[in-house]
C-alpha cells in the first residue's frame, strides 16, 4: 500500500475501534473467561497479570527479571487504574494482521479471542508499537502520553503485552530470533514502567 493508503485506512480503524470501544459491559476481565471477571478494573488488570505470570512460572521460562520483581513493580502502579471506571469491549489484538482490507477499504475485522471488558487504552495502535496519528485522528483523542495518568496506564499494557509475547514463545515452540527479540521487548518496557514518575 501506499503511505496514502495506508493513512485512510488506519483512520477509518480508529473510527471504528471507537465505535467498540463505546459498548459497556457489567464487570472487567476477559469477554471469553467469565470466571475471570472482577467489580473493578485494578482487581481484573493485575488478576491477568498474576495469571500470566503463573503461566511463566509454569513453563520454566526464564525472563529478565525476576518474577517477584515483575509483581512488585505492577503493584507499585496499580492504583492508576482505579481511574478507569467503566468496563468497555476492547479487542485488544486490533493489529494490521487483524484486518481485512479491499479496495481501500476495511471489510472485516478478525481474531477477538483476546478481548476483553476493560481500559480503551490497553487497544493496539495505542501501544509503543504503533500509536500512528491517522488512527489517532479517526479514533478522536490525543496520545496516550497526554497526561501522567493514562502513560502511566500505558506503560502497564505494554508491559503486560510485552509479557504474553515472550511467555508465548515457549508454549508456541517460536524459533530464537523472534524470542530474543520479545526478550529485548519486554527488557525495554519493564524499565520504562520501573522508571516511571508520576
């Protein structure tokens, strides 16, 4: 595609990912896990964590950080999150990969196994990997960086993205490249949030 092409099509997504982003659920967690609903949204965010981490430790996986350290720096932020008060459909794996385009424009969006009742900010092209301003335009709002609450929140999904890519790679059996670089990934974003100050 062309970068004009491209642009026309991100803002459309960010139209309709705010669009999603507007349907309200009644509890956080994951929509296909209603087990893992919670009353709020710190309870549910650092629930996904804890059990992510637990995968990890279950699979033997070595990270960078200890898993102690991981927690305890989760738990430091954590009270950012009571600023989100409502639940809201957040698919979460809205990726470029997930997108169906023809003839310059979106015709489907696919692969919501991962969404889930939460914070819009946790969504793709908010992340450090993409944040492009054309999504940003169609979705309406600022970057995430706006103020020291929502990059704070930010920082906390990339590290918890940043997490089930390199915990994935061993359940997936990926090749070496592609874990080193999730290593490298989650080193980056683990010292961003360590570093963090409100």
């Amino acid at each position: 595609m062309s970068e004009e092409e491209r642009t026309v099509i991100e803002r459309e997504l960010g139209t309709y990912n705010a669009r999603i982003n507007t349907i309200t659920g009644e509890s956080f967690g994951y929509f296909g896990l209603p087990q893992s609903r919670r009353s709020n949204w710190r309870e549910a965010f650092t629930a996904m964590i804890d059990g992510l981490l637990q995968d990890g430790i279950d699979a033997g996986i070595k990270l960078p950080f200890s898993y102690e350290e991981i927690a305890s720096v989760v738990q430091t932020h954590a009270s950012c999150l009571d600023s989100v008060a409502a639940p809201k459909l957040v698919l979460w794996d809205l990726w470029e990969g997930n997108v169906f385009v023809n003839e310059g424009r979106i015709t489907g969006l696919i692969d919501h196994e991962r969404a889930l009742w939460g914070d819009p900010l946790m969504e793709h092209f908010f992340s450090f990997f993409s944040n492009r301003t054309p999504f940003l335009d169609g979705y309406g709002v600022a970057a995430p960086s706006a103020n020291s609450n929502t990059r704070e929140r930010r920082l906390l999904y990339d590290l918890y993205l940043s997490l089930v890519l390199r915990i994935e790679c061993d359940y997936r059996h990926y090749q070496e490249d592609h874990t080193q670089w999730t290593i490298g990934n989650l080193n980056e974003r683990f010292k961003a949030l360590q570093t963090f100050e409100v």
